[in-house]
C-alpha cells in the first residue's frame, strides 16, 4: 500500500499536466520558465492550455513547500511566473487595474 504521507511529491512526478525535468526548481527563474513551457508544450496529457498548465505547477510547487520555503527561492518562483508570463506574453497589470478601480468604486460608494 502506498504512504500517503508524500502524496504532493506523487503528484508532482506523475501529474497529468506535465513531465518536468530532473531538477527543475533548483535552476534559475528564465531557466525554470523555459522548461516548464517546453513541458507544458510538449505535453499531450494536460487539460488546458500550455500557460495555464506551467504556471499552475508553478503555484502547486510554491503553495506545496508552505511555510517551509526559504523566502531566497520564493523570490525565485515569482521571478520564474514572471519570466513564465513574459515568454507567453501575458500580463498580470490588467487583473490588477480591474482590482484597483473595484477598490476606488467601493471607497467612492462609501463617502456617499
């Protein structure tokens, strides 16, 4: 029977959305970012988009390690999500405009 006590491990190795290379989160955040698009590319078993699937393993190999994650290589995978929304030519700054005139509405809805 098999421990349940690495099941995030598991996961990772046998995910459906991508094979990732030996080592990949130990590289720098342009080299992390260039292989999970290549895996993700490559992919013929995931379930969305290439973008989409390497930065959700991204956000599972952060939120995964916790706590227990150095700040230095926490640093490392936002800069990798950076790098990551670069190469597909995404931009985080339209979610966060919408989040900022929601922010201004509400303030403004309030003084009346």
């Amino acid at each position: 029977m098999p421990s349940k006590k690495r099941w995030s491990q598991r996961v990772t190795e046998t995910s459906d959305a991508l094979t990732l290379d030996e080592g990949v989160f130990t590289r720098e955040p342009r080299a992390i970012a260039l292989s999970l698009k290549r895996s993700a590319e490559r992919s013929k078993r995931r379930k969305s988009t290439p973008y989409r699937s390497a930065m959700s393993m991204l956000t599972f190999y952060a939120n995964r390690a916790g706590r227990t994650l150095p700040p230095s290589k926490r640093r490392k995978i936002d800069a990798a999500k950076q790098e990551l929304r670069r190469l597909y030519r995404k931009t985080p700054t339209a979610t966060k405009r919408k989040a900022a005139k929601r922010r201004v509405a509400r303030k403004r809805d309030r003084g009346r």
